[in-house]
C-alpha cells in the first residue's frame, strides 16, 4: 500500500501526478478522501477500507507489512475485521510489542481526531515526511512528495550524500534522504498529528536480559509466527522456502519442518553446481525429502514505467529465473492469492555479522597508544571496504564528506549511551536496516504472501546481548535452530556452504538454463523505459532503487521455450542472479558515461575514469556482491545529477545536515 497524508498541501488537482508517482499504482484501486483537516491518498488494491465513502468521516486504516498478532496473521495482502482490530490496539497502545512476533512495517488510522501512526523498529519500511509551518506531507513514497512539492512551487534540492554513504557504507548512515527538504522517520516512532504535529520514539521492548532466554523466547515467538501463517493460509495451498548454503534461510526452514506447514513444503536454490550454495542446499533437499518448488510466474519486466492490465492473481516473482524449476508457458497462469506463501530469510544477518562487524575492537586493540577512535574505527571501514572496490568510484571530496559522516554517526551513538563494544552492531543495524526492504520488497510481494519471520525485533536483542567479538558470527540463527526439536538441531549440524564437493548433489532441474536468457544491452526496452523516467524527474533513485533496477531494468528476458539441459555449469563462485545484476548495471552505466561530459558536475563527486573502467570490464572481474552493490549505488547517483539545476560545487552536491543516532 502507498500512501500520501497531506495537511496544508492541496494534492485533489494533481491526483494524476500523485498515481504516477506511486509505485503501487499497477493495477491498483486509490482513494482520496478528506477527514478533518487533512487530505489522505492511498493505493488500497486489497480493500482494507472497503465502504469508505470519499467524504464519510469515520476512520481510514493503513497497513503495510506482515506480522502475527498472538496467532492471528495479518498480510498487507488481505484485509480483515483481525487486522483494524490490531491497528486500532497498536495506535492506542494497547497492544504490546511483544505480541507482534514478526516486523511490522507501518501501520496507522486517519479519523476525525487526526492522524496516529505506528512505523517498526527496526526500520524496515521507510517512512518520509517534510514540513512548512503547521503543513506536513508524510507517505511511504520520496516520489510523492516531491511531486506534490513541485505542483506547489516548492524546493526539493537533490542530495547526494545517501546514495555515497550506500556506495561507501552499504546503505545510509543517518535519516538523510536524496532530497534536503525531506526527512526519513528514525527507528520506531509513533506519530499524531492533530492541531500540532509530535513525533515520539517508541519505548524499548521490555525483554528479558539474558541471552539463552532472550532465544528461548525468540524461539517461540518466531514458531507462533509460521504457526500463525499455517493457520491464516487456504487451502490448498504452495509453501516454498529458499534453501542455500547460509544459516538464515537454514533457520527459517528448521521453523517449517517443525511446523503445519511441513507436508507442503518445497524448496528452491538461487544457485548451481559447482557454487557450494548449491551444493548444501541439494543435500538439505535430499535429506528432508524436499521437492524442488515450481513457481507459475507472471513475469513483467517493465510494470512500473508502463502500467499495464495485471493478470488477476498473478505471481510477480523477483526470482523469476533464479529459482525453482520454472515451467515455460504462453502466459502465466493465474495463482489466487492464499495458495502461494514464499518464506524467505533475508533479515538472517542481524545473527550474522559483515566485513566491518568488529572494527571497534580492531580500533581498540592495536598499538597506537591512543586506543579507540571513532576516527580510527571508520579508516578501519574505508580501508576493508577499498578492497572491494566501492570507495574507488568517489572523487576524493566526496569521500571525505563520507568518513565526517561516519565519524559524527559514531560519535552521536556513543553520545546516547551505546556501550563502545556495542557501537559496531548499533551501527551495522542502522545502516543495514537503510538498504533492506523498500522498493524491491515492494514489487517483489505484490500477489503473494512474503512471510520473514527473521525479521524480528527478538533477535536484534538477542545481538546485543552478545559480546562484540561474536557479531560478526551466526551464533544468534544457529542458537535459534538449536533451541529447537531434533529436526531443527539436526539442520543446524549439516556443513555449511564452506567447501566443493566432489559430486553434485543439486536436484536436476532447480535452476533455469542460462542458455534460455537473452542478456541485457543498451536498447533493452526495461533499461530505456527506467532510464528515461529518471532523466525526466519520473523517479527518485533512493536506496530502494537498488531493488528497483535489480527487479526492471536487470531483469532478463526468458524465452518462451522449454528448458534445456547445460554441460558446462556457471563458474562456482559467480551467483545466477548476481551476474545479471552486473549486466544490466553496467549497460546502464556506460550510458550515462557517454551522456555526461567530462567537464559534468557529476564528476565533482565520481570517478570518471573509474567508473568508466567498471562499466566495461568483463564479470569474472567483479569479486562479490559488494562490487555489484557498488555499481548499483553509483548509477542511482549518476541519474541523480543528471541535469539538476544549481549544483556547481562538491560542497554543494555533498550537504546535508549531519547523521543523527
């Protein structure tokens, strides 16, 4: 659900324009309707509030997410008489954080009285507001605001800076966004707006300070979620969990062979022999007597800038030829929506750790007779990240305004309190938590049922109660599985993806043929269509857009044939997806070196030479994800400079008011 909550900014004279700027609008069903003194606009494709009339004063919900109430589960898919209930308690504040099992990503009601939302505290789902005086817009949607903004002859003055704190950092460092006059919500905050507009964070989970309890009962929690699922779900229905060699989609999978859910269950691989996620993943397959997942899949590569009519029910899959054994038809065939539920584990990492995870103790441990700084903690950062060539893009100016940055972050967490052994993973949840859900969690959900129970609150405490030198470890996802049935710890004991095996152990037929792929190039109608939108001012490239050009512009076309059998296998340590990922951004990128002259204030802040060297060198060159993570993060920031007026100077492109923790 998009949606736009405006006091003081007429928005009924540019509906239009607002529909456009909203990412749901394919397909979907918008209201606007006036309560009190404020206008709501909102994209409600699932009838959440079925019987409002335009002008009828009673109270208009929002819901977008997933959670399960106790064992009631709600999707941002389904509308219930369960799930007002749930919205009306948390915006009261009757209902405790603990009872929500699973993250909730806004929720909130407009009535007479004013306006009360809910955002979730791990801030998954971003949430934007700008203000004028005693005028406010709040929505999910950067687009919308800034359309409305400029329907209004109002500033929107681009920023930079988030989309190089991501290329540098992995996502952004603070509440910054690409636009000076809009603000990001922080984590947790609960919103009124009546005569005046107040903003107040949410109080900390009371959670218990032990950490086997505190698994325990993550434990439990996480069950009551699939269990919530399993009971919510009709029947018949498609269970399908991504299983790999990693430890976040092993737990999730532990959950549901422990589960209702376990008789229906199958399982798909991002991946193939040789790479060892495979590997793994074909011998858990094996040993659970898993089928291999076949997802009928609606595939629409250009939905977004082209709106077109939907098939009803259709499965928008953003691993379309990625995963499961896809069958290859005329036209996708239609799948009602409570008989598909895909279970993913993208949250895993929060048990896990990243390449930078422990450079506090490093900052601490070394010789210099200093010890700790936040100055040193960050060079740590910038120099792990060199080494995986997403620093070398930056002009030297813009790296720098990114180590302040970084610097100030660090230094206003500790300001609040955050123990320094805690700084590490106080800072990799705000940055991760910038470049998770948005965009592509959007479009990849739209017709189906997305559950990720590891989305959880439960384990960011689970995190914090471990000492500093286990975050960068997955002790907190397999303490969870071992906290489980002899299903559960059985998994957990299986190897992990840390070797080739000598045979392949991967079903036949869990992977498409990329002998069936077209590659992208330039005149790719889904690259030309995106790339036209952002020159236009259509879109906004934030940190979602990296989803987004991943979904449309990175999407490969599948031919309308049978799969065929391959003899010579991907190299092992190329993932399927990934490789189109780089395709697909350096088509992009090549472009937007050859529009933009040397002498572009683009390059004020990137590389020229760099970049250009990234855009063309072959993929056996690019060493990870990071590097194509990199790439996609500098061509949201090219398209963002293309022709903005009034930026002249690095200074200029770089400003934004320091991170706040």
């Amino acid at each position: 659900m998009d949606f736009l909550i405006a006091r003081g900014f007429s928005m009924a004279a540019h509906l239009a324009e607002l529909k456009t700027a909203c990412v749901g609008y394919a397909g979907g069903c918008f209201r606007h309707c006036r309560i009190g003194r404020l206008e709501i606009f909102a994209s409600d494709p699932f009838g959440l509030n079925d019987g409002l009339a335009p002008d009828a004063p009673a109270a208009f919900r929002l819901f977008d997410g997933q959670a399960s109430v106790g064992r009631e589960f709600h999707h941002s898919l389904a509308a219930s008489a369960g799930m007002a209930r749930m919205i009306d308690a948390a915006v009261e504040g009757r209902l405790t954080p603990e009872a929500v099992n699973a993250g909730v990503f806004v929720l909130g009601r407009i009535d007479a009285q004013g306006l009360r939302l809910v955002t979730d505290p791990l801030s998954q789902y971003p949430v934007y507001l700008v203000r004028r005086g005693a005028g406010f817009m709040i929505s999910n949607v950067l687009a919308a605001i800034v359309a409305l903004l400029r329907r209004h002859g109002l500033p929107a003055t681009p920023s930079l800076l988030p989309c190089l704190e991501g290329m540098v950092m992995g996502g952004s460092l603070g509440e910054g966004t690409p636009v000076e006059e809009i603000e990001r919500l922080s984590f947790g905050c609960d919103i009124e707006a009546g005569d005046t507009l107040r903003l107040t964070p949410r109080p900390a989970l009371d959670m218990p300070l032990d950490y086997e309890a505190t698994i325990r009962a993550a434990r439990a929690a996480l069950a009551a979620h699939v269990d919530a699922v399993a009971a919510a779900v009709a029947t018949p229905r498609l269970v399908v969990a991504d299983v790999s060699g990693g430890v976040d989609s092993r737990c999730v999978l532990s959950l549901l062979l422990e589960s209702p859910l376990r008789d229906e269950l199958a399982g798909r691989c991002f991946t193939r022999f040789p790479n060892p996620d495979a590997n793994v993943a074909g011998a858990i397959m094996e040993r659970f007597g898993l089928p291999v997942a076949r997802l009928p899949t609606g595939i629409d590569i250009g939905r977004l800038m082209q709106p077109e009519p939907a098939v009803p029910g259709a499965v928008l899959s953003n691993a379309a030829f990625s995963g499961g054994a896809r069958v290859v038809e005329a036209a996708p065939p239609a799948i009602a929506f409570p008989h598909l539920v895909h279970f993913t584990g993208a949250f895993g990492e929060l048990g896990g750790g990243s390449s930078s995870a422990d450079f506090v103790a490093l900052a601490g441990a070394g010789s210099d007779p200093g010890g700790y700084s936040a100055e040193r903690a960050v060079d740590i950062i910038l120099d792990r990240r060199r080494k995986v060539g997403a620093t070398g893009l930056l002009h030297p100016d813009a790296l720098a305004q990114v180590r302040r940055n970084a610097i100030a972050c660090l230094a206003a967490l500790e300001a609040t309190g955050v123990p320094r052994d805690q700084l590490s993973a106080e800072l990799y949840l705000r940055v991760r938590c910038r470049d998770h859900f948005g965009l592509a969690s959007r479009v990849g959900s739209i017709g189906r049922v997305r559950p990720d129970p590891l989305a959880s609150a439960w384990l960011v405490r689970a995190r914090r109660l471990l000492p500093s030198a286990l975050h960068r470890r997955n002790k907190v996802i397999l303490d969870l599985m071992l906290a489980g049935g002899e299903t559960s710890r059985s998994l957990a004991m299986m190897p992990l993806a840390g070797k080739r095996w000598e045979a392949p152990v991967l079903p036949a037929g869990l992977v498409p043929d990329a002998a069936d792929i077209e590659p992208v190039g330039p005149d790719t109608p889904a690259l030309s269509r995106l790339t036209g939108a952002l020159m236009a001012g259509e879109m906004i490239p934030t940190q979602g857009s990296r989803g987004l050009l991943h979904e449309h512009a990175v999407r490969l076309k599948v031919k309308e044939a049978l799969q065929r059998s391959r003899e010579a296998p991907p190299p092992g340590n190329v993932r399927f997806g990934n490789e189109a990922a780089i395709q697909g951004h350096q088509a992009l990128m090549r472009g937007l070196v050859e529009r933009l002259p040397a002498g572009h204030t683009a390059w004020q802040a990137f590389d020229r030479a760099a970049v250009l060297r990234c855009a063309t060198q072959p993929l056996q060159d690019f060493r990870s994800t990071i590097d194509s993570g990199a790439l996609s993060h500098a061509v949201a920031g090219l398209t963002w400079l293309l022709d903005q007026p009034g930026v002249e100077a690095p200074a200029e492109l770089l400003h934004h008011p320091a991170p706040a923790a």
